[in-house]
C-alpha cells in the first residue's frame, strides 16, 4: 500500500501541531506507522490522500450512524447555511432539537446543548453538584468522559485511598474529589458512599463502555446503582456520548429501563458536526443558568449548522426505528464471521458487543471491566490492526476503541472484512 503523501503530510503536520494531531489516538501512536491523512469519506468508505480505499469502522469515533456524507444531512447542513452560520441568539431549530431529544429519551425533560462530548460530562458534574450541594463525585476505572481535569484521575493503591491525576497539569486538588470504582461491582460504589457519606454529589457512567474496548454493565449492577443513588440523594449520570442513539433510539437507558438523574450526549447528536447535550429531570436541570444560579454558556451553543445537521440525524432516527434492527443484523452477522474464524483457528478471544459497538480483546478471558480488559495483548493488537489496514479495512489503531457498524455498511464489505480478520488472525498468530 502506497501512502507517500500521507507521509510527506504527517511530517509536515508535526512541525506546527503537536504530535501532527487535533486528538492524540489519530497519531497511530499504540500501533505504530504513518496515520492516514483522509481526502474525503462517502458511505462506509473512506478514500485517503494517495488514492486508497477503506471500509470504515471507526464512523469518526462514532458519529457516523448512517456512514459518511449522508445526502440527507448534508442537504440539511447546506440549506441552513443559506442563512448564516451563527447568531449568538435563540433559534427555532433549537426548540425542534430539544423537542426531538426529550421525546426519545423520555428520562431527558430538559435539554442544554453544547458542542463536545467534554463539555457536556463538565456541565452535567457541575449541574449535579449545585443542584445538590455536594462535591464529590464517583467515576469508573476504565470510563472515558472527556477530558476535564478532574476525570482525568485513576485510582490509587488501595481500595479506598483517593484518585491520582493521570495527566500533567491536572492538580491534587482535582483529584481530591474524584472518586474511583471498578466498572461492574457495585461492592467498590457501596464502600466509597459508605465512607463518603453525604459527600457524594454523582455518580457518572457509561452504561455500556466504549473507551475500554467495549463492556456491557450488568441489569442488575445498574438496578442497584440506580437505587443506591436514589436512597443516597446522589445524581446519576448516564455518559451516552457514546452510546446515546447508538445502541437504541432512546440509548442504553431504553436497553436497560432505567431513568438516570442526568445524561450526556455527543457523536451521534450532532450529526458529523461539533455537538454535544446534557438533559434530565427539569428539577434538577432547573438548576442551570439563567433559570437557577449554575453557570454554563457557549458563544456557539446550539449553532445553527450543527443544529441543522443533528436534527436531520435525530428525525431520520425518529422516523425509521427500524434502523436499529438492520444496525443489530449487521453487526451480528459481522460478530458471527468473526467468531467463525476465531474458532477456525482454535482461540477463543474476547468479543463483546451491544448493537452496532463491538471490540476483540486478545485475551481469553472474559472481559467485564478495566483490569479484564487490560488482560488483551495490545502488542498482538497492532499486528492485527496493521494486517486489517493492508487488507482495506480501517478500524481503531488502539485495542481499547470500538468498532462501529453503520446502515451504510454492505454485506459485500461484512463479507470482505470477515475474510480480512480470517486472514489477519493467521498471519499473526
Ligand atoms: C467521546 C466521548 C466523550 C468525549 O466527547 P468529546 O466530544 O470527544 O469531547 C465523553 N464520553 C464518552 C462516553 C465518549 O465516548
């Protein structure tokens, strides 16, 4: 494969922006090689700068539910634009956006829109703990909720002891209250609200989990989170930036029938473009400002482009249901390639999925939570990953990302992309 000019521009990059990346995982850094710098993007595939042609599964880490460029969010996208690109005032498109949102996520009866997934954890945190009075606030290992300071913390040594930063610039005081506890035990929640009893202002998850491979969490581990929270006067966040309107019109929250306090949105929300959203109940949400005294703002909040694309996404989404169970056909045909040749072979790798995510784990044992999957063998992993790319088919160039179907996905590329994981898998093992 011929990637001369990705390479000339990867160079080039690096001298004026770090790491020649807006967003460290594109730099190939845990698989190693040149990152490919992308001409344009139609459907499921994704054309390069020297002329190749992939079948893509990253869907812009998400976003892309319908696969790249659909003509009908781009056509929303440039109609809007015949208006102007920001106003710094209230839109119409606004209240359809909102409207759209709460009414399939029924849990969402107010909505504030912003324009990252980052943005969106930051404000939810920071509603949840004036509407609450509280300050800390329980995390995951494993869970990724963007990149504010005070996610940014790993557990310490110790069940109990307090989080430490796992970035420079994030300060002790960031950490202070941040509180850890492993994804999939509720005994780690109950211990840390045992001792911090009265502190505890939230707890925020991804129900299902995408940034650690991808995890399931359990019916009844969220049941008993739901009510520990609820008994404990403690806002429950779900973060389905990455899983809202991915796994089901009404997200993970309509998989598992639970209520959260809160939730986040991101990816799919803005249909290819810079969005995000947090909502909820309308007492706590009622908390925000101008209304209630929590502070949030955005020059380009609910912008009208953004708004423009979302919306189309969202009501192509409301009008065709149907949509997640072509999703859930695909993706399980793709699961049953993949398990077909995993057998073939003789290994009985990890595979996790929840509709249209999916991740391998190059370890045999089952993968529930940050140290199962820390188990998978990401040196294999880049192996795999570069013998997949040579074969046309681009997927994370990290272990712990999801792989995401869209509707634009062909049984002809599933096809191709089942023989290239075949062909991968002997090759390196
Ligand atoms: C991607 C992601 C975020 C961060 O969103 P950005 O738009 O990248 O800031 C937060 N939470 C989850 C679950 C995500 O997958």
């Amino acid at each position: 494969m011929e990637i001369s000019k990705s390479k000339v521009l990867f160079e080039e990059a690096g001298k004026y922006i770090p790491g020649g990346v807006n967003s460290p995982v594109r730099a190939f850094k845990s698989v190693g090689g040149t990152p490919l710098f992308i001409e344009k993007g139609e459907g499921s595939k994704l054309f390069d700068v020297d002329g190749n042609e992939y079948i893509d599964y990253i869907g812009s880490w998400g976003p892309h539910l319908f696969g790249h460029n659909p003509e009908f969010i781009k056509n929303a996208i440039l109609q809007s634009l015949e208006n102007g690109t920001s106003f710094g005032a209230p839109t119409e498109l606004e209240i359809k956006m909102a409207e759209i949102i709460t009414g399939l996520v029924p849990s969402v009866e107010m909505v504030r829109m912003v324009n990252s997934g980052t943005e969106a954890t930051m404000s939810a945190i920071r509603t949840a703990r004036g509407f609450t009075g509280k300050n800390k606030f329980i995390k995951f290992e494993g869970c990724y909720h963007g990149h504010a300071d005070y996610f940014l913390i790993k557990a310490g040594s110790g069940a109990l002891t307090l989080g430490v930063p796992t970035s420079p610039g994030v300060t002790k005081g960031n950490a202070a209250d941040t509180l850890i506890a492993q994804y999939n035990k509720i005994e780690s929640v109950e211990n840390l609200i045992a001792k911090y009893k009265g502190e505890i202002a939230a707890i925020i998850i991804e129900p299902v989990a995408g940034n650690m491979g991808v995890i399931k969490a359990g019916d009844q581990f969220l049941q008993r989170l739901r009510k520990l929270c609820t008994d404990e006067n403690i806002v429950l966040i779900f973060d389905e930036v990455m899983s809202g309107f991915r796994v089901a019109a009404g997200g993970a929250q309509e998989i598992f029938n639970i209520n959260p306090d809160l939730t986040t949105f991101g990816k799919i929300i803005g249909g290819g473009l810079p969005v995000g959203a947090f909502g909820g109940k309308r007492e706590i949400m009622e908390s925000v400002a101008p209304v209630g005294p929590v502070y949030q703002a955005g020059t380009l909040s609910g912008n009208p482009l953004a708004m423009a694309a979302g919306y189309a996404a969202l009501s192509y989404i409301k009008e065709n249901p149907d949509i997640y169970d072509e999703l859930e056909e695909k993706s399980k045909y793709l699961e049953a390639g993949f398990k077909h040749n995993l057998e073939k072979i003789g290994k009985s790798f990890a595979f996790n999925r929840v509709g249209s995510m999916m991740a391998m784990f190059f370890t045999e044992e089952p993968v529930t939570d940050f140290n199962s999957a820390m188990k998978s063998d990401t040196q294999i992993y880049a192996k795999y990953f570069h013998k997949m790319l040579d074969s046309g088919i681009y997927i994370a160039p990290a272990q712990f990302e999801a792989m995401f179907v869209s509707t634009a996905h062909s049984t002809v590329e599933l096809d191709k992309t089942i023989e290239a994981h075949y062909n991968a898998l002997i090759n390196i093992l």
